[in-house]
C-alpha cells in the first residue's frame, strides 16, 4: 500500500510481513522497474505470481524489495501508481514518443507525445526536462517529489521521472507540461507592460501561490522566467507557476535553513548571517512570506520593465537586494493601489509584509473585474501586441 509519511510531499510503500511487522519504503528517488523471476522451490506458495513482479530499490537502503501480482495489467497498474509516487522508473519509451529536437527548446527540453494514459493530460505535447549532473538530477527528484503533490490549474503538471541517457552518460528526464507561450522574462519590454495588463497575469501567479502556502510548501524561486504564458482555449493568457527544484516543505528545518533563490528577487532576511537559526525559530506563515517578497519584486520587474536591485556585479546586485531599499514616491502615473500593494509585498521585514491570502484579497486584484470581483482576463493578443509594441518603443521605433 502507498500511504503518506506524514508530510504531504513524501510517499511510503507500506509492507505487513507474514508475522504482522510493519516495513516502510521511502518512494521518491527509489527506482522501480518490471521484473520476471521463476519460482521453483517447492516451499514456495502457489501460484507464486512471482513472473509479475515489480523491484524497488530503496535510495536510502541497499535493500530491494520485490512485490508480486496476479497479471501482468496489475503489475505495470501497481509500476504506473509507483511512477506517480516519484519513483524512478525505466519504461520512457513505452510512454512517450520524444520528436526531433528543435531550435526553439533548451537544451534540457525534449518534446514528445504521450504515448499512454500514465501521462494524464489531454495535451498533444509534453516536455521532458533532463539532468546529467549530480546536483540537477537531485533538484530534478526534489522537483518530481513536489510537483506530483500539488494540484493546481496554475502550477505545472509533471507526470513522472525516468531513467534516461544523455551522450551515453546516465541521466533523468522528468515529464511535465509543456508551455509553447514562453515564460514571462521573454515578454517584458523596457518600459514594462501595462498596469491592467499585469494585473490579469500576477493574479494568476498570486492565487497560485495561496494555494501553495496552505500545504505549506516554499517555492524559494519567485522571479518572471519561472512563470510561464499560454493561449487558453477561450484566447485568454494563462499564467502558470514552474520550477519547484528549490521547493521545500515549510516544516523542514533543514532545507529552510539554506540560502537560495536568484539575485534581485531574494527576501532580504535569507541574506542574514544567522538565517539558519532564524529560519529554525520563524513561524510557518512568516517563512513563506519569503516567496511574497520574490513576488513582489516580480510584479515591480513586470509593470517597470526593471529590477531596482540588479547592478552590474552579482555581488552588488546582492548587497542591494540584502539591504531591501526601494522607494515607490515615484509611480510613473501607476495607481495608488498598485503602490500600496507593493508596499505591503516587498516590505523587509516579514512581520510587517503581506502573507500570500493577504496579497491577493488586496483591492489592487479587484479594479477592472466584474462586479468588482476578480480582475477581468487578459486576451492574448492584446498581450502579444502589448509586449511588441514596448519593446518597439524601446528600440526608438514606430
């Protein structure tokens, strides 16, 4: 049986041994794989079902564990329900039809087509994400540990990891949604993108992350090329929420307690001398106040087109980002409520800074939607043609 370990982003395959002792086999990082074994000693129970067998090898344990089924359909149902629970299993090419690279992916992106219904989307398209080196692949696992925990329509959808190869070196390749609109970074011109433009896109992103705070799960990597843009099915743009490699369970003391995120969207307490020791005594909804912060500074980098901490040193960019300083007397004609919503996100201190629920209840979210409700959706071709004409304007042309 596969069960929650207690904390809602780690699964456990639960064994009762024939005299009643309980065994516990942590799941993400384990691989799993079909296997056929004959049974010929006469002690052993018939039928065996032994010739439909899944191993698992434990990460934290030289051990392996094979479990037996009674057909091959349940054998490869109970290898697709270990798959889910992040397991590492080997049976790409069952599942997916990689198609030729392009020009237009990253160099860790492969695009393939769902091949079965392990793969539950109903998009024609999915991404394969790769990493060859030791510290990828372990984000990667702690990315797939996440993702396949969460459920959100505004968070990426990731459907497994799979032993792979790259150049002949082993590798993993996880399987996730594919966005063709390209993340945010790609869109922003020089002068930013309109206010009302904006405020569609954030309140996507922001509803996104209450979500992610009431598990508690920290991002800890909040900046605009980790939000990504598509065309919905009724032409409005969908904002969507990417790479978790840095997530973390709020509760987990240890993972909290390491710096991390990208330079000019960092929460300034994380670049504390003792942030192990304050992250080890803050409260859970302060510690997610950390993602808040990065958000904010990512609403400022969409609507400006700048990022008041970046320098031209990654040192100064970080002093800056450390001491947290950033006026909002100047607005450019900006609404008032954009200025205070800003105020409230990008605060220093944590204590005085707006939790996620807090961000999105603010009346800067409600100008422009109907009945004064949510904001109105953004079409994408006023999109499209917004991003192009800034950056147009940005080049002197007309």
């Amino acid at each position: 049986m596969i069960i929650d370990s207690g904390n809602p982003l780690r699964k456990q395959l639960h064994f009762v041994d024939g005299k009643g002792f309980d065994r516990l086999v942590n799941l993400c990082g384990a691989h799993a794989w079909l296997l056929t074994v004959s049974s010929s000693h006469p002690n052993d129970v018939q039928p065996s079902f032994s010739e439909n067998s899944v191993c698992i090898r434990s990460p934290d344990s030289r051990v392996s564990w094979v479990v037996a089924s009674p057909s091959a359909e349940e054998q490869r149902s109970f290898l697709d329900r270990l798959c889910a629970a992040g397991c590492i299993v080997r049976d790409l090419q069952d599942h997916l039809k990689l198609l030729p690279p392009t020009a237009d992916t990253a160099e860790v992106i492969r695009l393939g087509r769902p091949t079965s219904s392990r793969t539950s989307t109903k998009a024609d398209i999915v991404a394969l994400k790769v990493a060859s080196d030791d510290e990828k692949m372990s984000q990667l696992l702690n990315e797939i540990q996440v993702l396949q925990n969460l459920h959100h329509d505004g968070i990426v959808g990731a459907y497994g990891v799979y032993e792979v190869k790259v150049e002949g070196k082993r590798s993993l390749g996880m399987v996730l949604d594919y966005k063709d609109g390209k993340d945010l970074s790609c869109w922003i011109p020089t002068g930013g993108l309109p206010e009302c433009m904006v405020r569609g896109i954030m309140a996507h992103v922001c509803d996104a992350l209450t979500y992610l705070h009431g598990i508690p799960v920290v991002h800890r990597d909040i900046k605009p090329s980790n939000v990504f843009c598509e065309r919905a099915e009724d032409g409005s743009l969908k904002a969507v929420l990417a790479d978790f490699g840095l997530a973390v369970h709020a509760m987990n003391k240890n993972k909290m307690s390491l710096r991390c995120g990208t330079g000019g969207f960092v929460a300034p307490e994380m670049f504390q001398h003792n942030w192990p020791v304050v992250s080890a005594e803050e409260t859970v909804t302060n510690l997610t106040k950390i993602d808040v912060f990065s958000f904010g500074m990512t609403l400022y980098t969409i609507v400006f087109g700048k990022n008041p901490f970046l320098d031209t040193t990654l040192d100064s960019t970080y002093l800056r980002n450390a001491r947290g300083l950033i006026s909002f007397a100047n607005m450019g004609g900006r609404s008032d409520e954009l200025q205070s919503l800003l105020s409230g996100l990008c605060a220093k201190d944590p204590r005085e800074r707006y939790s996620s629920p807090e961000a999105l209840a603010h009346p800067w979210f409600s100008v422009g939607g109907e009945g004064g409700g949510n904001p109105s959706k953004v079409v994408w071709a006023a999109f499209e043609r917004a991003a192009q004409d800034g950056m147009m304007a940005s080049h002197g042309s007309i």
